[in-house]
C-alpha cells in the first residue's frame, strides 16, 4: 500500500514533482530527505503519472532522491478532550514539550461546508465592554470578524483582551507568521487570564516554512467545528490573516497560474471564505464565533487581501492610530441584537451618535482650514471631544448599559432634542432629565 | 440517479475542480454532464472543453480523493433544471438540489455526490386541463393550471418543441402526481405523452413566447430613492454595485421583501450563507399583502454560498433565471435578485485559469462581456401566444474590488443595464440608508416610462424629480464650496439651496430598513410625501441671517424625518403636516 518513491524530477518553490501511480487528489505523503529530515507534503495536482505535492517543510536543502511515501488519506488533525491546554506546531505537531495526544479520534481538514438549512439565525450578543464595539458595532456569536490592522497598531493585544472578556467554552488561536514575541504574549495572557485550559494553540510563527502558514486555519477550524458540534460556544482567533494570503501567493506562482491581482490567485475570495464560512451557530448544538487579523500592507483597504475578506466577512474593525475607527468599522449582524437582546435606545443612540460625530469632523476640518466657527461648530467640537474621550479611547472597560446611558449624557450635553434626529418616543423615554 | 449515454472514459488528470478526462468509447457533447465514480459515490460535472479525445470537465464538488483511471459516465444530456409545480418555497443548491432532504441523511454538512429530485414526485396537485382535445399548441402554451401557493401553476406544452402539437388526449380535472401522463399529443407525427413537469438546459434562453416588448411601467419596490429617483421597469435590468459593507445584500433583501411581483427568486451566489439563513428563518413569517400566504410561498432560494463548491456557484446564477423564465410563461411578474454577480464572474475566471485560457483584464476570461451580456438579456416583457404578458426582472449586485467601478465586471454590467444603483462608501460611513448615490446613480428608465410614470403617479411628476435632482446637484456643489470658502463665503440664497438639498437628501432618499413604518413605503405615500417635500424645496424663503436659516431647517427636516415614522391615517401624522404646511406658510419667519 504504502510504496516509496525515491526519483524527484522537479523541484520548484516549495513543490516537487515525481512520477508515481495510484495517488489520489489532495492526499498526503511523508517525506523523508537524504539527510533524515522529514516533512509531511500534500498532493496538488495530478497528471497522468506526473503528480505535484507541496512540502509544508518547505523544499529548502531538499534532494532528488529524498523518500516520498503516501499515507492514503488527506490531512487530518487529532481531536479529544485532552486537546485543550495544548500548543501545536503548523504542521500539526506539539511544541509545548508535552507527549502526543494519545487515542485521538482524526478528523480531516477543510471539510465540506455546513447545510445553510442547519445553521440558525445568530442571536446572542457578546459583550466585549469596550464601547466601540458594544455600541456602535456589537459582535454577535457565530460571526466571522476581522480586524483590519495597519502594521504595528496594538491587534494582537485587542484580540487577546476580547478573549479574556468574553466568555467562550473554548479559546482556539491560530497563528499564522506570528513573532515569537506575540506567540509568548498570546501565552501569557491567557495563562494569566485563566482561559489556557480551555485554549488550543495552533502557532506558526514567522521563521517556521511558509508551507505550513496554509494549515493553521483549517487545523483551527476542525478542531472548532468539533467542539461545537458538541455543543460549545467556540471563538476562533486567527491572526493574521494577510500572512495567510501570502502563503497562498507563493504556491500559486510557482504553480505557474495566471495571478489575477498583485499576484494573489484568482481563488483568493473562495480560498478565504471556506475558511470564514466555518463560522457558524449549529441548529441545537454550539457555535464557531471567528476573530481575525487582517494587516492591511501600506494601510490600503484596496489591497486584495482586506479588500476580499470584506466581502467575506460579516463587517470589520478598522483599528488606526490606536482606535477602533467608528467609520468603515462595522457589524453586519447587530440588528440581529440590537434593540432585540440590548435596549430599545440602543439602536437610535447608535447611529445618531456616528452621524453627529461625522457632521462635528467636518467641523473641525472646517475650522482647521481657517474659517469661522459658528455656533453650530462649537457644540459639534465640544461634542467630537467627549466622543473621542468617553468612547473612542481603547482602555474604556465598560459594560453596554452604562455606555449607553453615558451616549445620552453626552448628547444632551452638547446638542437639543430636535438636533439628534431621534424618534420622539425613544427620546422621551432616554433623554436626561 | 445517472442515466447513463453509452460514452464512458477515465480520468487522467486532476487539478484543483477540473479534471481530465480521456473518452474510451463513444461520443461526446460540449456542456453535457458527466458523473466520475469516486469510492461509491457519483460526483457531478460538466463538460468545459474538448481536445482530441480528452475532454476537461470541471466538477461541481470537491475533487479530494479523485485519482487517475478512475471511471468517468457520461450522461449526453447539458445541466438542466426540473421545472413543474412545487418549486415555489424551495430551498436549492446552485444545480437546484432541495436543501431540505439533503439535511436528514447527512447531520449538519453537505457531503458531496448526494442528488436529489428537486420537484416531489409524491405530492398530489389537483389538475384542471385548459387545452382541449384537437387544439394545436405552440411550445410553452398552457395545457392546464393548478394551484401552487395561491398562485395559479400553468402545465405548458413541451418547451423544447419545434412547430406546433396537436392535444391527442387531455385527463379531466383531478388529483395527479408530477410523474403522472397528463396529456398525450402529436408533434411531426409522434404520439408523446407528458406530465406536469419537464427539464430545461439552464444556459439557454427560453424563448417560447411571441414577442418581446418594451418595458414601461414601474416596479414597485417601496425603496423611496429607487421608485422616485431611479426607477426599474417590469422585465428592466439594474444592477447595484457597491463597496464591502455598503449594504448592497441590505437592499437586496428590502428589494425581495417588499417589491410587488408575483414571484421572487433570490439567487445567493458566492455570498455568506448567514444571509440565506435569515431569508429562510424570516420570510416564512411574514405575510404577503397581495395573496395572505407568506412570503416564502412566492420566494424560491438557489442557495449556492461561499464556501460551496466553485463551479456550482457558476451554474447557479442560470439556475435561477431559468426558473425565472418558467414563471413568466405563465404569464407572472417575476423578479430576480442576483447576489452576486461578481462571484459568479470570479467562478468562471477560475476556471478559465485552469483552463490555462488566455486572460483578459484582471485574468477574467475575455468571453466575460458576452456572458454578462447574454445573463441580463435574459430578463424582458414579453407577450406570450396567447396575448398575456409575463415579465422577468434581473437585479445583480456587483462587488467590485477595491470598491473601485473601473474594474471589468461593473463595465461590462454597465453596458447591458438600465438601471444604476451605485452605492457609496461615504455615504455608508455615515450610515445614510440606502447608501445609493443620488449623483452617481442612474436610471434609463425614468425617460422610457415617462408616460406611465405622469399618468399613474402625478402629471407633473418627471418634472418634479428632475427639478428635485437639480437641487441635489446643486446642494453638493454649494456643500463643496463651502469646504473650501467657509460658510461665510457663499451667499444666504446658496445656503438654502444647500440645506434644501439636505432636507431632501435626509428626509426622502434615506429610509429606515429596520423600522416597521418607513421601511416600505407604497407609491401612493410616495407620491403625497414627495409633493409636500416638494413644495418646501421650492418655496421663497426670506431669512434674516444664516443662522435663522439653519434653525429654521433643523426644526423643519426633524418634523419631515418624523413623519416618515407614523401612518397616514395617524394623528402624530396630520399633526405633523399641519406644522409642516404652517412653516412654509410663513415664509421661513414663523418657527414652530
């Protein structure tokens, strides 16, 4: 069953090619280079006895004559209960010094895609207590959501802060091209913040083979989708995705397929949404809730690879310089619980808040070009200021009902009831006294 | 399930969901589909492209496990649809798989090579012949009817045969199945017998009618900005393209919701799933207005998400508009959403790519435009044999990346649609709903129906609007001069202007989806709020100072914005207008 091949014909990138019969799509092989290294590589194309593998190794100081062996069977990933407290390699393997799991069932990855029929509308808010999100752009479990990231702006640290305050079952990280440095951070605080026994890692950090970035969603993933058919609330934290695409660039250049934009593969919008479409609230079981990274290269929105998960997903957070953006920053799930699960006002108090905010930085701009400030202006300012102070900044840690009430203090401090464009119900009934 | 052609063959390469195949014996048809055995299951394909004796097929499923040698059917017949009563409420696959009796034997996930019948062939209709014995049928001409979700079902003649039948036998009124011999009729001198339902290739036009006509009357889809300002025709085209997160999926679902046609067909091509999953949990809870049925009993779903197989994704758009044009032959008002158009796009540019095709801009494939094309003109009024009309209404979304329009989807979607509904990223961010750009935009239609639309709705109501664009078109002239000169740099009759364009903008292009009132707002109040709007837009203001100006605007805009909120026949509603007519009465002096 298992035949050993001993004759590469070509190695190109990260792909060899051999000549070898009974193979099948997809299915994985183990190799084993002359001077004992091994890697596991999975079949991507086969043609006639030609047949093209990608080594999650990566084909750096790989010989001609190494060993390939099929195994039979696609990629698979261990799952049981003893999975969780535990941190695996990219390629599957542990790397926090403790044995293999053993009596494992495997499951493979990237399966197929749920029944829309089986999934259920999602209805249970998250709170996340920073009011950014809560108010103006609440998570919702079962939703896929990035964050759209310059470089160097503090993800990392919000993903892992979201974490911590939000109640999961269970924590899965998957890291894909992370720094040491952040891997350790992920550890830390969630050692710190007592999630770790209900964590499983997945790292792949920045110095490990490119290859291996293309598994940690779909290792994530399946370990998720097995919890939560189980019946817990996942929340899948992926970070960062951009690393992702990337990887998916390099294999299909040397693939030799036509790039469609900036040499990403005309796949990248399916490639992504199989792994967001994971996302999911079971029909009587649990959930998969996604938060990701998307580093958007030179702050571009436009750049392919945020520009396609936009698509995707079901909104996004836009952090630059250090906040969450209220504008461009979106969840397309929130009236599935706003004003339903949260308050009556927290609708009307959401929009009218980003509306006025969005009038009072045309104000500013206005006054920052030299012309005269109206009266209007000066009731916009003062209010841009409460609003960059009392919402905006990152360390406000406050539950959804008291930011709420804290919108209309802030309202009525600076603006009359005709000026808000509040029904006048909900003003009557929130206005303060 | 695989009625098999006597052509079988072997696979000899696969790559990614295109397969090669080399024919051992028999002949094969461009596009026929084709069934490869993997373990015990059948998957299903189709075929793209054929060299010698090997031909590519793209499979609609996932091609894991697939080796060389394995065996390959070939069926002789091109993806088609099953067309015949009980498709109305359905909830299908891209190749119009029932997703309902697919979930039973397979727990949460769709494993693949499972097919199932998509029309009952168990469940019993009551038949009524309207053809009788004698009478000579053209293809499409109805036999009988019965009734499928209080909507009256035709039983067509065959829609594939050429020249004209003769009814040979018709079985009286009564309860038959699908399956069940109907009618037997004489076609070049054949006896054939038919039943109730019948297949069609997706990827032709069925064009089984007499002629097509000129569309000239409104569709009615109580979006204020899309009624008033850019208007789509019954049987027109439009297409609604927009940046991620815009809210074009928002619209569209408002658009099925509300919009009066007998029949809507929402095909979700390559989008989330999360938002078939709110049409199928919601739409059978809210009641239909014209039948007293819910508005599922008049929706069909080809459901054909993201993560589902690509090629799939590419038949489901035709999947769709082939069912679409089943229902006009009956003589109904149908209308597609297609959500969106541009996955369906990037599915052929994956394949094409894998075709190793010469690609044009982007890497799509150079035959995108003539696609896109064909796509749309699909859609149109037509009359059928017997004088009634039916009509197909194709609304696409496009998602065109970076938001950017320039890119070769919403082109080629511009050339062939007469309706443009861009949506904004700015006006988005500033949560103005629908985020539809009243400058950008437009509509073909409001000059074709301009009879229709100054006889129903107002005499002077073309005038009206375009008098209302002007202002809105000035207001953002004036709105950017201000940004550079400051408030004091334009003149008092400038800032009216501009906040009249506001007032506008504001009050009547923008609607609250999430409101039970303003959500939907029919011709009728349409037409009544828009001639009291329209007279604040046109009245002589004479302020003291800018300041009043801007007062007085606030007050007013807040009292039109809360009328939006209350019925008609409301107290809160006459209320309103009263201070509204008061305010203008008086010239801009008198604050209420």
């Amino acid at each position: 069953m298992f035949k050993e091949y001993t004759r590469i014909n070509n190695i190109i990138g990260d792909i060899i090619e051999l000549e070898a019969q009974g193979v099948s799509y997809r299915e994985l092989a183990a190799i084993t280079n002359s001077n004992g290294d091994t890697s596991l590589a999975q079949v991507i194309k086969i043609e006639e006895d030609k047949v093209s593998l990608q080594v999650f190794a990566g084909a750096k100081g790989m010989s001609n004559r190494a060993s390939v062996r099929f195994l039979g069977h696609p990629m698979q990933v261990p799952y049981s209960q003893d999975i969780l407290g535990r941190i695996f390699s990219g390629s599957g393997e542990p790397i926090d010094g403790k044995p293999p799991i053993e009596g494992a069932q495997e499951n493979e990855i990237g399966g197929p895609s749920v029944n829309p029929i089986k999934r259920i509308v999602p209805r249970n808010f998250i709170e996340t207590r920073i009011p950014m999100i809560d108010i103006f752009n609440p998570l919702v479990e079962s939703q896929k959501l990035p964050i759209f990231s310059t470089p160097g702006e503090p993800y990392n640290d919000l993903l892992a802060r979201i974490a911590l305050q939000a109640h999961a079952d269970v924590v899965i990280l998957g890291g894909i091209g992370l720094k040491f440095d952040e891997y350790i951070g992920f550890r830390r605080k969630f050692e710190e913040g007592g999630v770790m026994d209900r964590t499983v890692m997945f790292v792949h950090t920045a110095a490990d083979p490119v290859v291996e970035r293309l598994l940690v969603p779909d290792m994530a993933l399946a370990v998720a989708e097995q919890f939560g058919i189980e019946g817990k609330r996942v929340l899948v934290l992926l970070t960062d995705m951009t690393a992702f695409a990337d990887a998916l660039k390099e294999i299909s250049v040397a693939m030799e397929q036509v790039p469609s934009n900036l040499g990403y593969p005309g796949s990248l919008y399916s490639d992504l949404a199989s792994r967001y479409e994971k996302a999911v609230d079971f029909e009587g079981a649990g959930s998969i809730t996604i938060l990701a990274v998307t580093t958007m290269p030179g702050g571009d929105v436009t750049h392919p690879v945020p520009d396609n998960t936009g698509y995707i997903t079901e909104g996004q957070y836009y952090l630059n310089e250090g906040v969450i953006n209220p504008f461009g920053s979106l969840s397309r799930l929130k009236q599935l619980v706003v004003g339903k699960v949260t308050r009556k006002d927290h609708g009307p108090v959401m929009n009218s808040m980003i509306r006025l905010y969005a009038k009072a930085l045309e104000s500013k701009k206005k006054i920052s070009m030299g012309f005269e400030k109206t009266e209007t202006d000066e009731k916009y300012l003062r209010y841009a200021e409460l609003f960059e102070s009392r919402f905006m900044d990152l360390k406000m840690d406050i539950p959804l009902n008291d930011a709420l009430d804290l919108g209309w203090k802030t309202m009525a401090e600076c603006f009359k009831q005709s000026e808000v464009g509040i029904k006048k119900d909900i003003i009557d009934a929130y206005w303060p006294k | 399930m695989i009625d098999s052609s006597s052509t079988i063959g072997h696979v000899v390469g696969i790559n990614g969901n295109m397969i090669i195949v080399e024919i051992d014996e028999g002949s094969v048809v461009q596009n026929e589909v084709a069934f490869v055995t993997v373990d015990d299951m059948n998957l299903k394909s189709e075929v793209i492209k054929v060299v010698g004796k090997r031909c590519y097929l793209q499979v609609f499923e996932d091609t894991t496990g697939i080796s060389v040698g394995m065996k390959v059917n070939f069926t002789g017949n091109m993806l088609a649809v099953e067309i015949g009563p009980g498709l109305l409420g359905g909830i299908y696959d891209g190749l119009q798989n029932p997703l309902g009796l697919l979930e039973n034997k397979q727990g949460f996930f769709l494993q693949r090579g499972q097919y199932k019948d998509a029309l009952s062939r168990e469940k019993i209709w009551k038949f009524m012949p309207v053809a009788k014995v004698g009478d000579k049928l053209n293809a499409g001409e109805w036999l009988g009817e019965v009734e499928e979700n209080f909507i009256t079902h035709r039983i067509l003649a065959p829609l594939g045969m050429h020249g004209r039948a003769t009814v040979k036998e018709i079985v009286p009124e009564g309860d038959y199945k699908i399956t069940d011999i109907i009618a037997k009729i004489e076609i070049n001198g054949k006896i054939v017998p038919l039943t109730m339902f019948q297949e069609w290739p997706v990827k032709k036009a069925m064009k089984a009618y007499r002629e097509r006509i000129y569309p000239e009357e409104l569709l009615i889809t109580k979006q204020r900005i899309v009624d008033s300002m850019f208007p789509v025709a019954r049987g027109g085209t439009a297409c609604i393209p927009g940046p991620f997160g815009a809210g074009k999926t928002v619209l569209q679902h408002l658009l099925s919701k509300y919009s009066s046609v007998d029949i809507v067909i929402v095909v979700a091509c390559g989008e989330r799933a999360g938002e078939v999953v709110e049409l199928i949990h919601e739409f059978p809870e809210i009641k239909d207005p014209k039948t007293g049925g819910s508005l599922m009993d008049r929706t069909i779903i080809i459901c054909n998400t993201s993560s589902m197989p690509v090629a799939a994704r590419e038949a489901s758009v035709y999947t769709g508009i082939a069912l679409a044009e089943y229902y006009r032959q009956m003589g109904l008002d149908v209308l597609v959403l297609a959500d969106s158009t541009s996955r369906w796009a990037q599915a052929m540019r994956e394949m094409s790519g894998r075709l190793e095709e010469i690609p044009g801009e982007e890497a799509f494939p150079a035959y995108l435009e003539s696609r896109i094309a064909g796509l749309y003109e699909r859609a149109g009024l037509v009359t059928l044999h017997n004088g009634e009309k039916g009509a197909v209404t194709l609304i696409g979304t496009v998602s065109p990346a970076g938001g950017n329009f320039e890119e070769p989807v919403t082109q080629a979607t511009l050339k062939v649609v007469g309706a443009f509904l861009g949506l904004s990223r700015k006006r988005s961010d500033e949560r103005k709903f629908p985020a539809i750009d009243p400058l950008d935009s437009y509509s073909l239609y409001i000059n074709q129906m301009e009879d229709s639309l100054n006889r129903d709705l107002d005499k002077d109501w073309t005038s009206m609007i375009n008098r209302a664009r002007d202002i809105l078109k000035i207001g953002s002239e004036v709105g950017k001069m201000m940004t550079v000169v400051g408030e004091e740099g334009i003149s008092l009759d400038d800032l009216i202007l501009y906040l009249k364009s506001e007032l506008l903008d504001f009050t009547y292009l923008q609607q609250n989806a999430f409101d039970d009132i303003d959500c939907a707002a029919d011709v009728e109040r349409q037409v009544s709020d828009f001639k009291l709007l329209f007279r604040a837009l046109t009245s002589d203001f004479s302020f003291e100072t800018k300041p009043d100006a801007r007062t007085f605007f606030t007050a007013l805009q807040d009292k039109f914005y809360q009328k939006n909120y209350y019925t008609t026949d409301s107290s809160e509603f006459s209320k309103l207008v009263g201070e509204i007519e008061e305010s203008l009465a008086s010239g801009g002096s008198h604050l209420v």
